[in-house]
C-alpha cells in the first residue's frame, strides 16, 4: 500500500476540522488529490486505510472496509500534504467547523476520519413538537449520553389531551433548563458540539417555533451548524440506539397519538409512504377508547396494562377494509364501536366512578374495572394491534423488507411488542421504551446522517406543522 508517512497527530488534527473543534486548521494537514467526485468514497476510503498502514499506530477503530477499500482503489492512492482541501469550506461558519463541514459533505470520508482519529460527533439534539421538552446530547447517531424529557403530562392531564397554548408556555418554561440538563448530564459543554438538531415539524407551530428559535440562536451564538430534522423520521430512528443495524429496503412503522404511517425505507434517509391513518392516528384511538372508559389520559398505557386482565377474544371488533390503498388505516370504526358497546352495557356507573377518581393508580383503576371491561379493553387493543401488524408484514412482503422497525409511542404497547415476536420470518427493531414516546435522543440520531451528508439548515428555518417525511 502506496502512500505518505503521517503522524497521528496530522490525522487526529484533520480529524478534529471534521468535529467542528473551532481552531486553525494545523500545517501539514492530509489532503487527497487526484480524485473525481466519483472516486471520492474509494479513495477516501484508501486514504484512511492508508494512513493506518503507514503510520504504523494503532488509531482505533477502523472499520474493514477501510481496508478493503484501499485494496480495491488500489493505484488511486495519491496523497499529498497540504491544503488542498480547503475549498470544501463554506464561509457560513468559520473555522475548522467550516472545512469540517464541507468534508462532511462525503458520508463515508466523515465518518472513517473520525473514527480513525477517535473522536465522537456530538450532537444535541433538541424536541418540543408537542407536549414534551426535550434535548438529548447522542454521540455518532448511535450512543445515548443523555435524554432529558420534561412531560407536560400533568399541565394537559385535565383537559383530556394536548391544548396548543399551554404546550407553548410549558415549552418557553422549560427548555433552557432542559438544554442545560441534557449538556451537564453528557459532561459536555457547548464547545464539545458537532451541531445542534431541531425538531421542524410537524407538530404543534406554537411548539415546534420554541425548539426551532431557541436551536437557531445556539447555533447562531456558538457558530454551530443547524440541522432540521422530521419528528417522524426522527422516531424511525430511534432504534438506531438499541445497536441495531437496519438492512434495506426496510418498513418503518410509525405509531404514535399523532401519526400512523407505513414507510418502506428505501436506504438510509430515502422514504417512500405505504400507508397512513385515514382519520385518527393509532395512540389517539387508544387515547380516545381510554377517555370514553373514564380512564385517565393518555389512554394508551392504561388500556395496555388493563388488557393484562382482559380476555382478548371476548368482544369481536372487525377489521376494517380500505378501499383504494390497503396499507391504510382506519380506528374510527372501531372507536365507534367501544362506543355502541358503552351504550348497550351498563357501564355509567363504573366510567363515572373512574372518572371521579383523583390521580389514582392502576390497581385502584383495576379495582374499579369489571371485569367485562377489562375484556373489552384486550379486545380493543387486540384488533389495534391486528390492524398495524397485518398491514406492516404485508408492506415488508410488498417491498421485499426482512426488517420492520416500529416506533411512536405506541411502539411501549406489550401487546404489540409481544405479537411482533410471534411473527416468524420478519425481523422487528423497537425502540426502548423510554426512546419509543418522544424524546430528542431520536433527534440526534437522525441528524447524525445528515451531518454525515452536510444537510444543514440556515437562520431562514421555517417551522411545518405539516412536514410531510415522504409521499
Ligand atoms: O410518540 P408519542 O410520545 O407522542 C406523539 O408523537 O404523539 O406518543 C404518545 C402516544 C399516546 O397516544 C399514548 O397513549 C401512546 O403513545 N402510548 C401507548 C402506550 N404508551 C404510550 N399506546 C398504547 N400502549 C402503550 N403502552
Ligand atoms: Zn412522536
């Protein structure tokens, strides 16, 4: 293998204009010359690969295909020392940050020159969609150093659901601690950051321009770049954290109190939309069933635990059929028939008595739960989880899927988790459970991808309450 003798320090300098280390880019920093933006990623591979080789040290990880891939470039590894990389950088942000940025345009070349050189990519990731505050510090997409979510749970409780105007004030309230949170508990400051992530859309706007406003002036502030990211394409990625690798094509399936969407995963940020909810979204019906039960909101865990007791063959729901596309869903039908069932039982008294109850438990709400309820509950949940899971292995067959990744804070429902076992052929990824509700650790992750593709927002960031992830 061909090539230059370099010292680690080059590399691990070169290395640290790739993390943005705000700092004059060091003499004698390696640059490839010779290749065609079509040779870039073999011969960035080589070059990596070969400064392995010749330096002789141990730089840590470097991944095989490094190596492979300077065999395979073969003669194409030329190598000079100098600046002639210089002019990948964009004069938005200045610095090594800059020149980083512009070399991390190449997916690959990012990510190898950092691993040689041993360093993470931090990024923070930050979310307020909703009606949760959240910002996560992740290392390289993948590593967790800390999620701090701030619910406004008890703030919303009593109206039975998320109201805009409160969500907006409960997000003004919390993110600078929750931000600050986040970065003390990562043992990382400002300084140590890559890039900081923000939740665009969709969502609520009042919410959404919170996370968007506040990530704008950090970045503006410390000359950071800005990464906008899809909450939904967010969720998606929060497997990513569980260590697992994704094959594709995959099917992605979102399921939370706003969305339910079928996604084939055509390759690592590419979507292609299967399916989605006609009407209310899955954790919105479980909601919905919950609040007409005179359960407390959200009615999701509720239903799930109650559906332990319950017998799932007891009420027979059907299934709904689309017509046009069969990868969508409906749950307005079957809302409406724990509806009907409510009126032709006697439950007045059981709801009322639930309803009445101040914070209870869920033993104190098991208590209060006949045990013709409790069935109805693991009916219910029972065809929910039909529905999603027929249409996911149908899409997966569709799209020659071996992975299906669920996610959305419906992704915590037992039932689910555990029928998606019992399906044999089809690989299901989901999310831990406190990386399955909304979080910004699944921000960061999927900002990381993008940081690697040099897709970065400016100051002219819009929020979407729409955003649509694919169509
Ligand atoms: O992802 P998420 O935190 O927020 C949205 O983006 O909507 O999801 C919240 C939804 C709620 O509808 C909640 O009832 C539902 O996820 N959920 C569950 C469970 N845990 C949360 N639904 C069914 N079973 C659960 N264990
Ligand atoms: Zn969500």
């Amino acid at each position: 293998m061909g090539g230059e003798v370099w010292a680690e320090e080059d590399v691990v300098a070169f290395a640290g204009a790739f993390a943005g280390a705000d700092e004059a880019l060091p003499v004698g920093f390696l640059g490839v010359q010779g290749f065609q933006q079509e040779d870039f990623d073999f011969g960035t591979l080589g070059v990596i690969a070969a400064a392995v080789e010749a330096g002789g040290k141990d730089f840590g990880v470097v991944e095989d295909e490094a190596i492979a891939g300077a065999e395979e470039a073969g003669e194409v590894l030329e190598v000079i020392v100098g600046e002639g990389l210089r002019g990948f950088g964009d004069d938005q942000h200045a610095g090594g940050g800059a020149v980083g940025q512009g070399f991390l345009g190449d997916e690959v070349f990012g990510k190898l020159i950092m691993e040689v050189g041993n360093l993470q990519t931090l990024i923070l990731g930050i979310e307020s969609s909703c009606d949760e505050t959240a910002a996560a510090v992740v290392a390289d997409g993948r590593v967790v150093l800390s999620s701090v979510v701030a619910s406004q749970l008890d703030v919303h409780a009593r109206y039975g659901g998320v109201v805009p105007e409160l969500a907006s004030r409960e997000h003004l309230r919390a993110i600078t601690p929750v931000v600050r949170e986040a970065l003390r508990k990562a043992n990382a400051g400002l300084e140590d950051l890559a890039a900081i992530a923000v939740t665009s859309g969709p969502g609520l706007v009042g919410s959404l321009l919170v996370g968007v406003t506040y990530a704008k002036a950090l970045c503006f502030a410390r000359k950071l770049p800005l990464i906008a990211v899809n909450h939904v394409e967010g969720h998606i990625h929060s497997v990513l954290m569980q260590g697992e690798e994704i094959a594709f094509p995959a099917v992605a399936l979102v399921v939370s109190g706003g969305h339910t969407h079928l996604f084939e995963v055509v390759e690592a940020g590419v979507y292609r939309l299967l399916g989605k909810t006609r009407d209310d979204a899955a954790g919105e019906a479980f909601d919905k069933v919950g609040k007409l039960l005179g359960f407390p909101y959200p009615g999701g865990p509720v239903i799930d635990r109650m559906a332990g007791y319950g017998d799932a063959r007891a009420v027979k729901f059907t299934f709904s059929k689309m017509s046009g596309n069969a990868l969508d869903f409906s749950f307005s039908g079957i809302k409406t028939a724990v509806l009907r069932w409510t009126e032709t039982h006697d439950v007045k008294a059981e709801i009322a008595a639930r309803r009445g109850m101040v914070n209870p438990g869920f033993e104190e709400l098991l208590e209060k739960t006949p045990q013709a309820t409790r069935d109805l509950a693991a009916s219910f949940q029972f065809t929910v989880i039909e529905e999603l899971l027929r249409r996911a292995v149908i899409a997966a067959e569709r799209v020659g899927a071996e992975t299906v990744v669920v996610a959305g804070g419906v992704a915590c429902n037992s039932g689910l988790r555990a029928a998606a076992a019992r399906r044999n052929g089809l690989r299901f990824l989901f999310p831990s459970l406190s990386l399955s509700t909304d979080n910004a650790a699944m921000i960061a992750a999927a900002a990381f991808v993008k940081f690697g593709r040099g897709e970065f927002a400016g100051m002219d960031l819009r929020v979407k309450a729409g955003l649509a992830l694919a169509v």
